[in-house]
C-alpha cells in the first residue's frame, strides 16, 4: 500500500519519508525514489513534464492504522467510487476536499479541461463556492483529493488531485485527473496503481 502526497512537498524530504498525520496517529512513509525524481517523462516522441504527485510505501506493520475510505461532503465515511464523468459533465459540479487544514473544503469545478501543449485534459480547475462562508482550501492542503458526492448518494467520486491556489486568480485552485496522475506512477515505476477500494 502507498500513500498519495505532492511531489513539492516530497522534494523536500531530507531522508527520502514523509509523516501522514492525522487525529489519532502518525505513520512515516518512505518514498518511492522513481517518483520523487526531477526528471520528464519521455512518450514516444514527446517528453511530458512531471505532475504534482509522489507515492510513499506505507510500512506493512502500519497498514492497520490506515482509513483507507473517502468522506462525503458531510464528512460520512463512503465507498470510493471511479469518476464515471465526461470532462463537459464536471462543470459545475459540486466539490469538496478533507485536507491537512480544511474539513471540508468546499468549491465548485469552473473549467473541467484545460488544455496546454503537453496534457490534454489533464488539469482542473476549481474555486470557492459562491457565497460559502469559508474557502475551498488552505496552505498545506495540497495533495487533497478532490472528491464529489455521488448524485444517487452511493458513494464520493475521487475526481483530481489538489496541486494548489492559482497565484493569478484568486479564489481559484489548479489540480489535476486523479486518473492521470496514477498514470504517471504506472509510468515512473513499472509497477501497476489503483485508488484502495474500502
């Protein structure tokens, strides 16, 4: 089992681990070298820049501690469910994040595709929720799943992963396809990663 974290968080790591915290307990993770490197992934032809994400082994001993399960908006344990949604259909969809500081976070998807040169459809972005009393996220919730409640209520969707605040707009947040982001650890490692089913 791995734990998901930011990659600019993870580049910082002086001993190549990072702490999961959360109320009850801490749980070191050792980082996966692959996915921490500073280097591009070569595609066929095209070299494709390196996402915001980092993976970390969790110890077997620790495995136990881990809740593995995504909160719903009203912070309920759920079932993680696959985003089934065409990028068209995200827009506007209601969204929400358990991060290290917000709980919950609470935002709303504006433009489900952004396109660059380099990732086609790859990247989100999400902002606050309008006249919410509260913003979506705060500085060290990044690496957050961004996640939204299922509308026939069976589950949290798992949609993107929090990458941080778009410094030229503010209220709005960049992340990116959750999917994507696996990939690219697929990619990195040779080795096969899928969100924890509960």
């Amino acid at each position: 089992m791995c734990a998901l974290v930011s990659r600019h968080v993870a580049i910082h790591s002086k001993d190549m681990h990072v702490s999961l915290l959360d109320q009850n307990s801490s749980i070191r993770s050792k980082l996966i070298q692959e996915t921490v490197a500073n280097k591009c992934i070569k595609n066929t032809d095209t070299v494709v820049p390196i996402l915001d994400i980092s993976a970390g082994e969790i110890n077997p001993a620790d495995i136990s501690m881990c809740d593995t399960r995504f909160k719903s908006e009203c912070g309920n344990p759920s079932t993680r469910k696959d985003c089934t949604y065409e990028d068209k259909q995200l827009d506007n969809r209601r969204i929400h994040l358990w991060g290290a500081v917000s709980k919950p976070g609470l935002g709303i998807i504006t433009i489900p595709e952004v396109r660059d040169r380099n990732h086609d459809k790859t990247y989100i972005i999400v902002e606050n929720r309008a006249n919410a009393t509260a913003v979506l996220c705060r500085e060290g919730d990044s690496g957050a799943m961004v996640c939204a409640d299922d509308d026939y209520g069976s589950g949290v969707e798992a949609i993107s992963m929090l990458i941080g605040k778009d410094t030229t707009n503010p209220g709005k947040y960049a992340t990116f396809r959750i999917d994507k982001g696996l990939q690219q650890l697929e990619k990195q490692t040779d080795s096969s990663f899928s969100l924890c089913q509960d």
